[in-house]
C-alpha cells in the first residue's frame, strides 16, 4: 500500500495540481468550451491509465508491454515535467507584488528547454555510446600484463532498449576496434524477464577477446522486482537469465574465479554475487569466490553494486581493483570533466569513475542501458577501457 500511496501522490502533484492550475490560471476565461474540455479528457486519459497499471503491475509478464508500459511513463513525463516546470515559475509571478513578467517567460523558456531534454534524451543521448579510457596501476602486477586491455560493460537492462537492437551495433563495434584481451560483464542484463534477451544473441555474439568473456549477476538478474505467484516461477526466472547470459558468449561467476595465464603469469578475476543493502538480496559469498587464488598476486573482483566496497574489502582481501556498476549515475546529471554533478551522490559514496583506498582501486561504470524511463540526461552510456599498469616505486 505504501507504494500505491506515493504512486497516487505522485499523480496528484505531477498531473492533476498542474492541469487544474493551468485551468484556472488562462483557460477558464481565456478559451473556449470546447479547448477547456480537451484538455480535461487528456488530463483524465493519464489519470486512468496510471492508475490502470498502478493495478494490474503484477499482471505484466510480456516484455513487449512491459517496454510500452515504460514508454508511457517517458511521455507522461515528457508532458507533465515542462507543464510543472512552467506552473512553477508563473506561480512565482502570480504571488510577486510588481507581477514581473520576466518570471513568466522565464518558465516558457525552463518548460521548453525542459522538454527538448527529454525527447533528447530518450531519442539520441540513451544511444550516444563513448568509452571511457582509465589506466589502472597495480604494485604487485606481473610483467607479461603490462598494458593487459580488459573492457567493462555493465547495466544492460535490455527490456528498456524495445526493438533497438541494431542500435547497440556501433556499441558493439567500438568495443571489438579496442583489441581488448578481456571483457566483463558487471550485472543487470535485464529489467525483469528472461524474454528481454531473446534476440539479441547475434548483437552480443559479435564481442570478441583474446581470452574468455566473463560475467557477473546484478541485482535485477534475481528477478526480485516483480511479484511472482510463487518462488519456482521466480527462480525459473533467474535460470533462465543466466543461461541466457552463457548464450551470449559469457562465463558467468557464480562466488568463483577465473585464473587468467599468459606466458609464464596469472592473474585471478574473481566474480561473486550480487551485494544488495537488504540481508535479503545479498547474494555474494567472497571467501568461496577467492578459493583457488591464495598464490595469485593480482587480483580484480566483479561485484555489481559498490556499495560494500570500502567496508567489506579493502584492509580486508588482497584484492587489487574491484569493478562495479549498479549506479547508472543516476541517469542524470552534469559531466563537465573535473565538475561532475549527479542526484547519484545523494544515494551512493561511490556512483561513477574512479576511487582509492591505499592500494587498493574501485571503478564505478555508469553502464549502457537504462531503468525505470529509457533516458539519460548529461550522464550518457559509456563503456570502461581498462589498461593495466605496473605502479613504479
């Protein structure tokens, strides 16, 4: 009920108070009959359809609606965000007692900036992939990796990408024109259905490494965001996604390791489950994932949510870099270089780049993919091009 509650204020706030102040404000003598009533039957078509799906969300098991039930909420607030926006400033005007009017235009202005963002951002940003290029130093590094090129994807969320998958070829092709030696997968391939990876095996199939491609489960990957009738659909579920990610060419790390040889050197990736904040969505077990690696001198962890980092690993294990995803950056925010802004922050220590800790090194991917509305804002895909180092004393 809690969250039918936020939900149905949500609506209030986001669709009925704005449609009832704009009414008032300049249509209820300023227009006619007949555009005042338009208006009242969108406002009404929103009002009904949110509260359809606010109850039938558990009755939701095809993919294809479960995307039209996430482009709905995209248009819903490509309409509602800039009316918000405008009422906000004219508010404003309404209540100064000189009436500036600048405050008026200013909102024109906010509302329609406001909604170019967002059609942006669901039409072009949320497909606009970059890599990012970090070189990571490690003391204990053997020798024949140095300059070792290990490629991080995370957060692919593919329900939120439709029919898009020939959008993700160029994505594909970037990562393959980097020669990597190793690709990993840091969790959430999917929203919440196993379905939303049909398709996409000949896009993913096109990756290639000189060594394995290995993968990690993310939160979502557990299927815990949807309410099953009972655990066995839900575990079904969960199977099916990771026999999906094998499909697509990756080895997946259970609380397992991976030793990596070349020439007369190793290293060990180590893959543990999903660390969710909840006991209950914890999934990881490290001590059985480093067993087997007690002789390796270097270490790289896949773990999807970063947010044990600081607390659980480092002073703890001899693990020389973890990589993570989880955050997506908030999908949201200003990426200027050395200024980097984010609603991330509020939420996560740790939400995207690079961090430290003595020697020990966390890369936060803000991923590929999108969930909740298929949009980014100032905070666009990116893949990690990750080039071991050897740190000099």
């Amino acid at each position: 009920m809690h969250v039918y509650t936020s939900v149905l204020i949500l609506l209030v706030l986001l669709v009925v108070l704005p449609d009832l102040y704009l009414y008032n404000r300049f249509m209820r003598n300023r227009t006619n009959h007949s555009t005042s009533i338009l208006h009242g039957i969108i406002s009404i078509y929103f009002i009904i359809v949110s509260l359809s799906i606010m109850l039938n969300i558990n009755n939701i098991y095809s993919t294809d609606t479960s995307y039209r039930l996430i482009m709905f909420i995209t248009v819903l607030g490509a309409v509602y965000i800039p009316k918000l926006i405008f009422c906000t400033f004219d508010l404003l005007f309404f209540l100064t007692k000189k009436r500036w009017r600048w405050i008026q235009r200013l909102g024109y202005v906010a509302a329609f900036i406001a909604i170019l963002s967002i059609l942006h951002s669901v039409a072009y940003e949320r497909f606009n992939f970059k890599k990012r290029d970090v070189a990571i130093e490690i003391e204990n590094l053997p020798s024949a990796f140095e300059n070792y090129k290990i490629i991080q994807i995370s957060d692919m969320h593919l329900g939120s990408f439709g029919l898009s998958q020939k959008r993700l070829i160029p994505l594909m092709d970037s990562i393959n024109a980097q020669n990597p030696d190793l690709i990993v997968f840091t969790g959430d391939m999917i929203n919440n259905f196993a379905t939303e990876c049909n398709n996409w095996s000949e896009i993913f199939n096109r990756l290639n490494s000189s060594t394995n491609k290995l993968a990690v489960l993310g939160n979502h990957d557990y299927s815990i965001y949807f309410k099953w009738e009972n655990e066995d659909l839900r575990s079904m579920n969960s199977m099916a996604v990771r026999q999906k990610i094998r499909d697509f060419g990756f080895k997946l790390l259970l609380n397992e390791s991976q030793i990596i040889h070349k020439e007369n050197d190793s290293i060990a990736i180590i893959g543990i489950g999903n660390w969710g904040r909840r006991p209950s969505s914890r999934h990881a077990d490290i001590d059985k994932a480093i067993i087997g690696t007690q002789n390796i001198d270097t270490k790289i962890l896949l773990s999807h949510d970063p947010t044990f980092w600081k607390d659980s690993i480092c002073g703890i294990y001899d693990i020389d870099l973890t990589l993570s995803g989880h955050t997506h950056a908030a999908q949201t925010g200003i990426d200027l270089g050395k200024l980097k802004i984010s609603p991330a922050k509020i939420l996560f220590e740790y939400w995207d780049g690079l961090y430290e800790h003595k020697n020990q090194k966390l890369l936060v991917s803000r991923g590929i993919g999108c969930v909740g509305i298929p949009a980014r804002i100032g905070m666009g895909p990116l893949y990690e091009v990750i080039t071991l180092k050897k740190k000099q004393p």
